[in-house]
C-alpha cells in the first residue's frame, strides 16, 4: 500500500461524500458560447430577461435527465432551440450545440462534455469522460449511417483501451456499468468515474410553482409533488401527518411570508355532491389546502396571492426531500451518499422583499446541511448579497 503525502491526504479527507455538480459549461447552448459557470451549494443565475438564465438551468437539467438514462429526443422535444442562433451549418449541413460538467466527490473531479447534433438528425456525436487529466470515456461518430457512436474507455489492462459501439440517442455514461467488467483497476477507476457522475446528476428536481393550478381542489393521489406544484394540497394531506417537525418548520416559513396570522397549514378533504364519489353527504375524492388564522377562520389558497403561493410551494420543495417531490433517483445508491438538486426558474418571480429574503435564507440553511442543492434564476441578485453561503453567477445580455 501507498501512503499518502500530508498534502493528499488532506485533498483526499476534503473531498465531498456526497457527488455534486460543481460547474456547468456551455460550449455552445442557446445564448451561450464558451461559458463556465461555478455552481456552489446555493447559486443563483442572475440577469435580466434573454441573459440565458432559463437555458443554463435547461441544460442542467438536460444533463440530469441523460444521466438517468433518459434517450435525446426526450430531453431535447426541440433541439434545434438549443442551437446558438449563429451558429452555421457544415459543409453536411449538419448543426448542434455542446455542454458539460464537473462532478466532485470522493473520486475528485470528474468533468463530462456531450457534443449533440441537433440538424439534420438528433444524435450525440461526441462524448468525453475525464478525471485527473486522463480520459476514461471517448465517443465518436465514424460512420453516420450508422445508429451509433464508436467508444473507447481506459482499461490499463493488457490492453490500453476497449472500443465499443455505443448508441447515438443516449449518454455513454450511464451505461458503463453495462459494458465495464471492472477487472482491471483502469477499469475500476471508469466506473467509480461514471457512478459519481451519474450520482451527482440525478436526483434533480426542476420546478416552476404556477399559482393558477394551486388554488383549487385536487384529486388525492401519489402524494409526490409535480414540477408546477398543482397538487400542493394532496401533498400536504401526506407530509402534514408522517413528519410532524418538517410540518412545524413549514408553518414557520408561511407565518413569516404570508399576511396576517397563520396557526396551521393544512388539507381538508372536499364533501360531495350528487353523482360524485361519496354521493350525497359523502367526500368527492379531493382535497383543498387551508390556512389556519387560529381564530376558527380557514382561508383556502385560492385566495392568497401569487407571491404567497410560490412562497409556499418553494418553502415545501426545500423542506422535504426526494420522497415526496417526482424525482428520479438513483435506486441503488443509498440515500445518505446522495444530494436532491433543486432547479427553481424564476426563483424571485411574484415576490416581495420580505419574501424573497426569508426564502433565500431558508435555502441557505437547508443547503448548508448538505443533503440539498439550488439553482435558481432570478433577475436581480442584489437582496441576496448579505446571506452567507449563496453563489451568485451574473450573466450578461
């Protein structure tokens, strides 16, 4: 065995348990061309409107969902959006777009740059896996007839590299596990590479709460809240009744960024009428979130307002965790070497002073335990500027 210098061995004991994005790169993406971002526990994109804040938070999430394993024309229902507008054909008349990502944590950074053909066909044309100055995944497009890119990865066996085909409508990453046989410590090192990649990219909740779908009743159902928090409600059916402290804390922020006096947060189901399930005295199945002003008035969400109810629906998001949001984790991984990424476009949208200031603190110390992360996007970092702990990346028009 190596023993290690006192310099590596304090890289090695500094080095994060749980995998994490530390930045994004867009070679070329919608607005952005060779741009790197650093992305910290809590990072906010910052700029106003067609700065590229939205498509930087669209890439994360592109990145996330291939690293599931999710096929290209899932991610990217339009491709040719992602193409930066001056970009100009080849001779092929082929165009596309590039981005990237480092990952940090117990391997050390990991970086993973996907080069995607958007015209004539959507394909990945290029991928490349590298960790400390070596490359342990490369693909290439040799043939374009073919449904398939040629890939070699590091084995340090007695061979230097294994070449493979590999399919051009997903990541390579991801299926290394697949191909790898893990003999050889080359080999070995690939797949502690790619599951920290992979790792570090799923878990990733994207979410844009729309108070027009808050405000009603909803069906009881999953309980997992969707991206656009329109069941708000039967989530807080759940979560109010299997974990009473994160309820409190939850009470606490809607106390501090909703007008006038709150008790309780709650659902109530619905009675139903004639011809509903239930029949007539009965419940129809759904249920509707309430105030409680503590005074025996219950006011339904329908009538707050937009900022308070984004309010809310983001204070849950950052209160609970993987299993109550619809995210696509990784099922064997254990939860506790794993970090829930939160996307939040228009982090600040419908906000007041107040507001945006008690959430951002509240997401300050959500993330500074570590089991959570933000990205978020707003259009003016300024107010943020006094809390400890927040990134912010201001990005240009």
């Amino acid at each position: 065995m190596t023993a290690l210098s006192p310099g590596s061995r304090a890289q090695a004991e500094a080095r994060p348990d749980r995998p994490s994005v530390v930045e994004l790169r867009l070679t070329a993406f919608a607005a952005h061309r060779r741009a790197g971002f650093p992305l910290g526990p809590l990072s906010l994109f910052a700029g106003p409107s067609g700065s590229g804040k939205s498509s930087a938070l669209r890439a994360y999430e592109a990145l996330a969902r291939l690293g599931g394993g999710a096929e290209l024309d899932e991610v990217f229902p339009d491709p040719v959006a992602c193409v930066p507008e001056r970009a100009r054909p080849d001779a092929q008349r082929r165009r596309g777009f590039r981005i990237g990502c480092t990952a940090d944590g117990p391997e050390g950074p990991v970086r993973l740059d996907v080069a995607v053909q958007a015209e004539p066909e959507l394909r990945i044309v290029g991928e490349r896996l590298t960790a400390g100055g070596l490359t342990l995944l490369e693909t290439a497009l040799r043939d374009p007839g073919r449904r398939s890119v040629q890939a070699a990865w590091h084995t340090a066996g007695s061979s230097p590299v294994t070449r493979a085909p590999l399919p051009d409508d997903r990541l390579g990453t991801p299926l290394l596990p697949l191909r790898v046989a893990g003999k050889t410590d080359g080999q070995r090192q690939v797949l502690a590479a790619a599951e920290q990649m992979v790792v570090a990219l799923r878990s990733v909740f994207a979410c844009d709460p729309l108070p027009r779908s808050m405000r009603g009743a909803v069906p009881l159902g999953a309980g997992r809240l969707l991206r656009g928090c329109g069941n708000l409600a039967e989530v807080l059916w759940r979560t109010r009744s299997e974990c009473g402290r994160r309820h409190g804390l939850l009470v606490d922020a809607v106390r501090a960024g909703c007008a006038g006096p709150v008790r309780d947060l709650l659902a109530e189901r619905q009675p139903g009428g004639i011809g509903r399930i239930g029949g007539v005295g009965g419940m129809d199945g759904t249920v509707q979130a309430l105030l409680d002003r503590g005074d025996g008035l219950r006011t339904p969400l329908g009538r707050l307002g937009d900022g308070e109810l984004r309010y809310l629906a983001l204070s849950l998001v950052l209160l609970t965790g993987p299993g109550v949001l619809e995210v696509d984790t990784a099922g064997e991984v254990p939860a506790a070497l794993q970090t829930l990424t939160v996307l939040a476009d228009g982090f600040d949208r419908d906000l007041d002073v107040r507001q945006r200031e008690g959430l951002v603190r509240l997401a300050a110390r959500m993330c500074e335990r570590g089991h959570i992360r933000l990205v978020g996007a707003v259009s003016d970092a300024s107010w943020a500027a006094g809390v400890g702990g927040v990134t912010v990346v201001d990005l240009e028009p």
